[in-house]
C-alpha cells in the first residue's frame, strides 16, 4: 500500500520526512527494492522515467558512500561551542 506523494509533501513537517528518510537509508536496499512500486514513485516525483528515476537514486545514494555516509554508522555527536573563557582583568 503506498501513500500519495503530493499530499504528503504538504502535511509532514521535516522531521517527519527526515524520519521516513532515515527508515529508508536502514533497510536493507536490495530487499527494499523489490517491494517498491517505481512506476508509481517515478511518476509521484515526476520524473521522466523509471529508469531515470532510479538513475537519480542511484546518484544521490553514491553521494553518501563517497562521504562515508553507507553501512547505517550512527553520525558522529556534534561537538558545543562551550563557554567563553574570560580574561583576568587587573
């Protein structure tokens, strides 16, 4: 059962969509593959064809291994700025 993609565009906030992204990206792809309509995906996103849709995953996807970005590791923790030190006066 798939979801309309227009309408989800529209009511899910990003951190809802960054949710269904992060599902997506920890599965494994090849059996996910196979379960995806990508007839009507490609059509959804408006993309010429399947081929040229999987084409632009396929893209996107060796963006993220070529910046370390594949095998599902957990992102490294962000590092706070801290407190400013001040200076002794006197």
């Amino acid at each position: 059962m798939g979801y309309d993609y227009a309408v989800a565009q529209q009511v899910l906030n990003e951190q809802e969509k960054n949710r269904i992204l992060a599902i997506y990206l920890n599965n494994d792809i090849t059996a996910l593959n196979s379960t995806v309509d990508w007839k009507a995906a490609a059509e959804a996103f408006g993309s010429a064809s399947v081929e040229s849709f999987k084409k632009m995953l396929n893209n996107s996807l060796k963006k993220l291994q070529d910046k370390g970005g594949e095998g599902g590791a957990a992102p490294s923790p962000v590092k706070s700025a801290g407190g400013r030190k001040h200076k002794a006066t006197g």
